[in-house]
C-alpha cells in the first residue's frame, strides 16, 4: 500500500504540469472513444439488387425518402382537375343582342309609319292646290329588310335567315314585345346554367323546347327560336390560373415521406427491389465500410464530454495538490465503470435484450459521493448515461438506448440522493437497498411505457436483475472505497464520522486518562464547527480534529490545569523552562501519537499546528520576574503555523473556551470582548497569515463563538437551597 502511494504522490506531481493534465484526458479520451467504437461502426451487409434479404433491416436513421416524396406530389398534382369558371356576363351580352334585334324591328317599322304619314301630309298639300290625286304606297319587304339590315351587325345578318328578320318586320308591336319577353326569358332560363362547350348543342335544344309551346305565331315562333339559338353560347371556360393555384396546393400539402428510425426496409428472405434498394442506399446501409460519420459523432461527443471535466476542474477552488488528487481519483472510478459497462455488454444474449440493467450504475456516484462530492457524482452520473446509451445500443435501432440511460441517471441519483446527510459505511448498504427498489420501480416503469405483452418468468428477471445491480453497487462501493481512502490518503466523510466514534483507543485514552482534556476538547469542537461551518469550512473534519488535538497531553496530564482536579499544582515547584517545555511538548507529542495510530494527515496538521507559534505567556513572565535572562522565542510554541482554515479556528476556539472558563460568570459583553482580543492578539502576532481566512469571515468566526458562548454561559436562576451553600462555602 505504501508503494502504491508513492506510485500516486509521483503521479499527482507530475499533474500539476498542463502537459500531464492533459494527457490524461486524452486517455480517458482514447478509453471512451475505444469503449463506444464497436456500437457505432455501421455493420457490414452484402446486399445486391435482386438477391434475397438474409436478415430483416430496420432503419438506424431517420431520412426524408425525397424520390418518394416527389411521386407523392406528383400524383397530387395530377389528381387535381381542370378549374372551370362560369362568365355570366355572356349571358347578359346575348340578351342585350336578342333585344336589340328585336328593337331594330320595331325602329324599322317605326320609321316606315312615320315615312307614310310625311308623305301623306305631303300629298294632301299637292291635291289641295293642283286638284290631282297622289298614290301612296308601303315599302316592299325587300326594302324593309335592307332597312334593318342597316340596323344589324354583319355577323347578325349572316347568322340570322331573312325569312325571320322579315317576321320580326311583319309583327305587330305586341307581338314583337311578346315575342322579345319570351325569348329574353327562355335565354336566361338556358344560360343561368353552366354551358360548356360540348354542351352547347344541348342547350340549345332545351331552348326550343322551352319556345316551343308559346303562343305566337308559326312564322314569329320560328324567328324566335333561331334568335334564341343564335343567343346561346358557351359560358363556361378554363381557367389556367386557377388550376395552377390549386395544384400548387396540392404539391404543398403533401407531408415529406420519410423513412423513420426503426421502421422496416426488407423483411427476411423478401426480395430487394429497385425501390428497397434505393432505401437501403439512402439510409447508408450500402456503403457502411467507407462512412465516417458515425466515428465523427462519437469524437465530437468524447470531446465535449472531455471539454466539460477539464473545465470543471480547472473551475474548482481547491488546493492544488487535492485537486490532483480529485482528478486522478474520478480518473480511476471512470475507467474502472467504463471497462465494467463495457465487459457488460459482451455478455451472451439474453433471452430478454436489456442486458444493461444488470450495470452497477450507482457504484461510481456512490464512491465519489463519499470521496469527493455531490456535483461531481451527479457530473459522473450525467457521463455515464451517456457512454451507457452508446455502449448498450445492442438490438435497438439508432446509436442511442435511450431506456439504458434512463435506467443509469436514475440509479445513479438515487445512490446520490440517499447518501446526502448520513455518511457511515453503514449507510452504503441501506444505499444498495434504496437504490435496488428504484431500479426495479424504472425498469418496470419502462416496460409499461413500452406496452408490451410480458409473461410471469420475463417479469422476474427483471425484477432480479435490478435488486442485484443495487446489491452490486453498493458492494463493489464498500470494497473498493478503503483502497481509494488509503491509496489516495483522502479523509472520506464516513472515515471522519468512524474517528468520532468514543470506541476508538485514542478517544478511550483521553476519556480515561485526562477527562478534563476530553471535556475541553469537546467543548472546543462544539466551538469550531458551529464557526467553520458559518464560513463554508468542513465542520466535520474541525470537530474530529478537535477531538484529538489535545492527544499529546495524555502523557502528562497532571502537568495541564483542566486536569488538575483536587490536586496541587506541579507547576508550582517545577522552574519556568521546565514548565515551558512540558506544556509545548503535547503539541509535538499529539502529532507523533497520531502518526504512530496512521491517523490521517489532516488530523496530524491540526493536532501540530493549532498553537503555531505563539508565546508562552504566563511562563515568559514568570521566568522575566525570576530575573533570568530569556529571548521571547524560547517560549514560543515550534509551530508550524496553521495551515488550512479549520486548523486556525481551532486554534482561535482553543485559547477562547480556556480563557472563557477561566471566568466567573462572563456576560455577554465579557465574552464578545474575550473573543475579539483573542483574535486581535492572533493577527497580530502573525499566526493568522499563512491560510486564506479573510477579515470578512473572521468577523464571522467571532460571532459564531459568541452565540455558541452565550448559549453555554447563560444566566442561571439561583435557588434558595444554592445561595446557603455558597453562604457555607464562604
């Protein structure tokens, strides 16, 4: 063990070069990145078109199939029918036209009556005067119909037969406006419908049909019904506009096809097909041995991973020699959980596919937990779903198992998460038990999302497996954490709390041997964790240090006045130097009773360091009255001086509890001035000015001493029964 420590100690030296640092990292790097190759290298097929699927594929991705896509929208553009719009105002213009034939009638024989009754008028005049008759005569209908032909279009005249212009010129006006109102009418009847151009014809007819049974004449009758066909058109007409708009929507609303991850490309003994063969092209089933995208993943994944440790730790506010210490020790439980995950994974195919469950998830959490802290547990947590996601994507399509990290985040937290406030070995079992019931509660949660059919037998392996990777965990967590602690020499909270424990020799020693030491240990360890905890200190670490930081005094224990119990004092008959040398030497004597114990480092520092160098003062003074000639730095404590925040506050709560014992009664104020004199005489005489205590949190520590102070030394009521005693005592 001693060589393996020298092992470490030369490699933590050698991490506090950046090269070294991060060197390691590219380990963990290479390690990650080995660990995940083979889960994410593409498989190798032999697929040709036309041969027959050994296997079923399912897709490890999910792609838009565009070819497929493109027929989609293809097919909904063709699906999409000609847009045909109706014009109505055709209608209206061939009403209007029918009517203005029918008033150019009316206006020629208008004019021929108004033509006859000037010429009448005229030859009145002329046989009035002469005394001779004048004939008068109609025009020929020859003459009436170019009269109206005048009136008409070309294209009119061409369309319409003479025969009906002339019944139009030969009907009286209410037959004309008769004849008019019906054709007018049965033309709106026709052209209120849609007329397309192959129904023209029909529409026509149904004219006829609708003129047919009207009472005008033959001749009018006739007339009408050509005018009315000539009327009839088409109105209704293609819009290429508007097809185009609609097609267009139809392509737009078509959804992307897209071949999703998992779903079925060919099935076992089907034949591939142009289109399962462009799938499998598409998806890179096809050239898997020249793809380098998954590799490119995995490195960006690893490098990211990587880039937040080293951020972490080089975020992290901790002595440099500890911070080594962390960094190499996460470095070893990370492998460690790596290697297992993976050795995991090449397990025989089980019957049931999620052989991760098995995974001793909240070991690494669990360890780190108790040698380091919370954060980076629940860091190492986060790391290992991730590398377990990749690593157990055995039987699922895509490079990630998602149920797998799941599983890993949640035993890992609940190996956290129970692990908050107590900290004995002890607790790591109950860990296991709590951690067993949360695996089977997701791993059976998970099941159920999934709804699968499940029989009694499959039920139980599952409910087997989780109980034994919570028994796992918190096993392989007890086992291999007193080798960290002693290879590392890293004081875990759950070795703290054992030191504290009245059992172990050194405490039983004290107990027995200088009870008023004990006391006054304890009294001072009620002081600094009360005060290291105020300023963000380890309390735990300063109460166990206070415990034994007094140890050295169980040599001589008559010689220190807390044990000086009916007894007189031997200083009174021993010179000054002799006193001096007895009283200092518990300090170094401590030291030495916990290294010769294997007691931890920093135990041994607080037990040395505590006084410092302080002066000696009563003995200074004593041998200065003796008139002896003595240097001030004889009488001073050999230090060193206090290293570490709790090392300075007990030393501070030390000389407070001594001093404030000595006091009869102290008040508040007594005890407030006690402990800011103490702390003035400590700063100023330097014993402060090698660890990192601020004035801020010094202030802290003094208020801190007073309340704890205050709820000691509290004013008591005096019974009647204890004044007449003090009366005797007097």
């Amino acid at each position: 063990m001693e060589r393996l420590q020298q092992y470490l100690t030369k490699i933590k030296n050698l991490l506090e070069l950046t090269f070294f640092r991060v060197l390691l990292f590219v380990f963990l790097g290479i390690v990650m990145f080995i660990a995940m190759f083979s889960n994410v290298k593409p498989e190798k097929m032999d697929l040709r078109l036309f041969s027959v699927a050994e296997q079923t594929i399912r897709s490890p991705i999910t792609i838009e199939d565009k070819v497929f896509t493109e027929r989609k929208k293809k097919e909904a553009a063709d699906q999409v029918q000609d847009v045909y719009v109706v014009k109505k105002e055709i209608a209206q213009n061939r009403v209007d036209l029918i009517t203005s034939i029918f008033d150019s009638a009316t206006e020629v024989n208008d004019e021929i009556k108004d033509d006859l009754e000037e010429k009448q008028k005229a030859a009145e005049k002329i046989d009035s005067s002469e005394n001779e008759p004048i004939s008068l005569s109609e025009p020929t209908p020859a003459e009436k119909l170019a009269k109206m032909k005048e009136k008409l279009t070309e294209d009119v005249t061409k369309e319409i037969s003479d025969g009906s212009l002339l019944a139009l010129l030969q009907a009286s006006r209410s037959e004309l406006t008769i004849a008019k109102d019906v054709t007018v009418t049965a033309i709106n009847n026709v052209m209120s419908r849609r007329i397309p151009a192959d129904e023209v014809e029909n529409a026509k007819k149904r004219l006829e049909e609708e003129l047919r049974f009207t009472s005008l004449n033959s001749s009018l009758k006739s007339a009408a019904v050509e005018l009315g066909r000539y009327a009839v058109y088409q109105n209704e007409f293609y819009d290429p506009n508007a097809t185009e708009e609609l097609r267009q929507q139809a392509v737009e609303s078509v959804e992307p096809v897209k071949i999703l991850q998992g779903q079925i490309i060919v099935e076992e003994q089907q034949l591939i097909t142009r289109d399962i063969y462009r799938q499998l092209e598409l998806i890179g089933m096809l050239d898997s041995n020249n793809s380098v995208q998954p590799f490119v993943g995995l490195g960006l994944i690893t490098f990211i991973i990587l880039a937040a440790l080293y951020y972490y730790f080089h975020e992290l506010k901790l002595q440099s020699d500890l911070k080594q210490s962390y960094l190499l020790l996460f470095s070893l439980i990370f492998t460690l959980s790596i290697l297992i995950m993976k050795g995991i994974s090449f397990f025989p195919d089980f019957k049931y596919s999620e052989v991760s469950y098995i995974f001793p998830a909240a070991m690494g959490p669990i360890l780190i937990r108790n040698l380091i802290d919370e954060k980076m547990a629940v860091l190492f947590t986060i790391i290992m779903a991730i590398c377990g996601s990749i690593i157990f994507n055995e039987g699922v399509t895509g490079a990630f198992h998602v149920s797998s990290g799941i599983y890993i985040i949640c035993s890992g937290m609940a190996g956290i998460i129970f692990l908050t406030k107590q900290k004995n070995r002890s607790r790591i079992l109950q860990a296991g038990l709590f951690v067993a019931i949360v695996n089977v509660i997701v791993i059976f949660s998970l099941i159920f999302l999934r709804n699968g059919q499940y029989d009694g037998l499959e039920y139980g392996f599952y409910l087997i497996i989780g109980a034994l990777s919570g028994f796992l965990s918190a096993v392989l967590a007890l086992g291999l954490l007193p080798f960290f602690e002693a290879g590392f020499g890293i004081l875990s909270t759950i070795r703290l709390i054992e030191l504290t424990s009245p059992n172990h020799p050194l405490l039983r020693k004290i107990l027995t041997e200088a009870p008023g030491t004990y006391h006054h240990s304890v009294m001072v360890a009620n002081l600094s964790e009360s005060a290291c905890e105020a300023i963000g200190a380890n309390g735990l670490l300063a109460r166990v240090g206070c415990y034994y930081h007094d140890i050295g005094k169980t040599k001589r224990p008559q010689f220190f006045i807390e044990n000086q119990m009916n007894i007189e004092n031997p200083h009174d008959r021993l010179p000054p130097q002799t006193s001096k040398n007895i009283i200092i030497a518990h300090a170094t004597d401590g030291a030495e009773m916990l290294r010769k114990h294997k007691m931890p480092k920093e135990i041994v520092d607080i037990a040395e360091q505590h006084h410092g160098t302080t002066l000696l003062k009563f003995f200074y003074h004593k041998a200065s009255q003796n008139g002896l000639e003595v240097r001030e730095e004889d009488y001073r404590y050999p230090g060193p001086k206090a290293q570490t925040k709790e090392a300075a506050i007990i030393g501070i709560a030390d000389s407070v509890e001594a001093a404030v014992r000595s006091m009869s009664h102290p008040t508040s104020e007594q005890i407030e001035g006690l402990v800011r004199n103490i702390i003035a005489d400590r700063l100023q005489d330097g014993q402060l000015n090698e660890c990192d205590l601020t004035l801020k949190e010094l202030e802290i520590v003094a208020n801190s001493f007073c309340e704890t102070l205050n709820g000691i030394f509290h004013s008591r009521i005096e019974y009647p029964e204890m004044t007449k005693q003090k009366v005797k005592q007097a």
